[in-house]
C-alpha cells in the first residue's frame, strides 16, 4: 500500500487499547470515530487559558476568540464556503432542528418537504414534526431496489411546491448520493437542499459550492473531533433560531436587532474549544497521506467480498457507489447476540436500527449489524 497505516494508527492512542484481552478492532466509526491524540492536546491546550469569545477585551479573551475564529475559517476553508456561512452547533441534530425552526415561520399548508426514504432519524423526524406544525406537506423520497436514490421519482416528486430536500450518505446502506444531480432537481422546482454530511464527509472531500447544496451539516466525533461540535453551512439567510447573548446588536426594551452572520446564529457561550478541536481534527484529515481513499474503499470491498461468500449473510443494498459502511443480518442470528460475541473479540461493530427505521422497514428487517 501507498502509506505507512501504522504510522497512522499511531496517532490514535484508542487503537492500541485492548478490550476484553484483546487489541482493538474498530469498525462503529460511522457512530463515532476515534479521536487522534493531536485532537485532545488541542482541545486541552484551549481549556487550560481561556476567556469567553467575543466578550472581553483583556489578552486570553482575544486569543480565544482568534482561535475561534481560526477554528471557523478552517471549517469554511474545508468545506469550500466562506466563514460567514458558517454556524457551529452542537452536531449534525442540532443543525436540522436549528434550520427546522428557521423555517417553521415561512412554511404553510400547500407546501411540501421531502426528504429521502435512507435518512437516518436526525434528517428525517425534525421535517416531519415541522410539517405536522405547519401543515406542510411531508414526503418521501423513494430507493431503487438496490438503495440507490431513485431519480427519476424523485423528479416527479419533486414540482413546483416543494420548499425543502433533506439528503445524505447512509450510515446503514453506505448509498452515496448524487447530490449535484438533486440539487439540480430541487432547484428546478424552486426549492433548498439540505444535505446531511454526517457520513458523506467522512470518506469524500466535500466542496458545497460543486455539490450546489444550500444548506450542509455534519458532526465532529464521526471526523475524529470532539463530541457536542459540529458545523452548518447555510449558503441562503437564515433567520436566528435562538436568542440570547453574543448575537444581538441592539436590544431596545420590546426589541432586538441582531449582530452579522455568522454571530447572529450563536446564541451564548459557545463550545470554543470543541470548535479548536473540529479544527484541528480537519486539518488531520487534510493532512492524510495520499491513498487513504483507496485503501478504506479496498478494506470495504474486502469485507463486501468476504460476507458475500458466507452463505447464510444478506448484506443489505448493492449501491451504485457504497462509501464507508455497510450493513449486513445472518440468518437464523440476532444482530445484537452477534455483536456481543464480536465485542468478546475486541471488535466493535454498531447493531441494531441505527436510527434509520424508515429504511430499515423498507428493506423488511428490524435490525442489522
Ligand atoms: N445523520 C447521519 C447520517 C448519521 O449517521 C448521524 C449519526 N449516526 C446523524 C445524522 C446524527 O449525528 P449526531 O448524533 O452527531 O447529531
């Protein structure tokens, strides 16, 4: 192989752990990935001399807030956007509902939301329960046998009226989107794309600008990067859907005028040094030796190719373009027996609904490893 993956390894204190007297075998990264040991200093390094953002004017409170700063401009820079698009949160949830409530005041009954049949829970509960408030209409966008988006259904779903798509890389099927092509399709018929970069992110680099998204969301523990942080990118203005301190400019006894973008998305004291570590764990993964790509996409097509052959194991989708993960039952085998014989061999795998059961009863089971 092209890298030295040991050398990798090595950055990850967590991967020379042992579990149960053995050494760790990590494959739940679509849960939570394991954070690079550079991650932590980082993070460390912030709490240890600190001031509140955007606040004080003494010596640790400007440096935070430089780093701050930092840290956003580094979010931007990787996502191809400008820093003044970008919103930290606390995770890939807390941008949908943040982006849900914004729009809960323009939606009304005529309208329509759709987001596709593979979303995992957070990309698909906060639309639904909106257009349960508004009246707008909620719809879901159908899968090719295979789990593929289907496109073509999608288009006629997609007429006038539609306001909002909600799309994503699966965290069960490991589907990759065409995201560029619904785009096209959501803006023909006069409506945003939201797209959920909780997994996509993980294993493609990512230019909101190429994909033509409006809005883009993803999650910091899924990249190595502390847990509670995460970033939204909202390409159209955005309304703040909290209030408080740190986004307000004047605030007159019956009202308020707010603060610039991004300032007016971030109400109170923010997760500063979640943002330093999102940061830093971004700057990790841009620095990974080259080949990464093909030797994660080799390790999932040895392990597509390994089950396949196991004749009572039904893997789940045959997608076009299956990126990170996949999901797979035995037959005659409860998914959480087998992953509790996999943890006594020190391998970590996710089993059970993985917060997708819309698709998962599409495709007939309950739960899957
Ligand atoms: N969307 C997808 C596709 C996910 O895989 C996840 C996490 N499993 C989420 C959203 C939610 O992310 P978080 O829990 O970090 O908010």
């Amino acid at each position: 192989m092209s890298f030295d993956i040991a050398a990798l390894r090595g950055a990850y204190p967590a991967l020379a752990e042992q579990v149960h007297g053995r050494s760790l075998i990590y494959l739940d990264n679509a849960a939570t990935a394991q954070m690079p040991l550079c991650v932590a200093q980082a993070v460390q390094g912030l709490e240890l001399r600190r001031g509140n953002v955007h606040r004080g004017i003494h010596a640790l409170s400007e440096e935070c807030t430089q780093a701050y700063e930092d840290a956003r401009a580094t979010v931007a820079n990787f996502l191809g956007a400008s820093p003044d698009q970008i919103q930290f949160t606390s995770g890939t949830t807390d941008a949908v509902n943040r982006v849900a409530d914004a729009l809960a005041a323009t939606l009304k009954p005529g309208d329509r939301i759709a987001v596709t049949r593979m979303e995992h829970h957070s990309n698909f509960v906060p639309w639904q329960q909106l257009c349960q408030k508004t009246g707008a209409e909620f719809c879901i966008l159908p899968l090719t046998p295979q789990g593929d988006l289907d496109l073509e259904a999608a288009q006629e779903l997609l007429s006038p009226g539609v306001k909002l798509v909600a799309a994503h890389s699966s965290n069960v099927l490991g589907t990759v989107n065409d995201i560029h092509a619904l785009a096209r399709l959501t803006h023909a018929a006069g409506g945003a794309l939201f797209v959920d970069g909780a997994q996509g992110i993980c294993h493609e680099p990512v230019d909101v600008a190429a994909l033509d998204c409006d809005y883009y969301a993803f999650s910091g523990h899924k990249l190595g990067g502390p847990f509670g942080i995460g970033a939204l990118f909202c390409r159209l203005p955005l309304p703040p859907a909290r209030y408080g301190g740190g986004m307000v400019d004047q605030v007159l006894d019956l009202t308020t005028t707010f603060g610039p973008a991004p300032l007016m998305w971030e109400a109170g004291t923010p997760n500063v040094s979640g943002a330093v570590g999102l940061a830093r764990a971004l700057e990790f993964r841009r620095n990974l030796p080259e080949g990464w790509q093909d030797w994660e996409d080799g390790l999932l097509e040895r392990l597509e190719q390994g089950l396949g052959e196991l004749e009572r194991v039904r893997i789940l989708g045959r997608p076009r373009h299956r990126s990170g993960c996949l999901s797979f039952t035995v037959e005659g085998a409860s998914p959480f027996d087998l992953a509790v014989l996999l943890d006594q061999l020190g391998i970590a795998v996710r089993s059970g609904h993985h917060c997708a059961q819309p698709l998962l009863r599409w495709l007939g089971v309950e739960y899957t490893l």
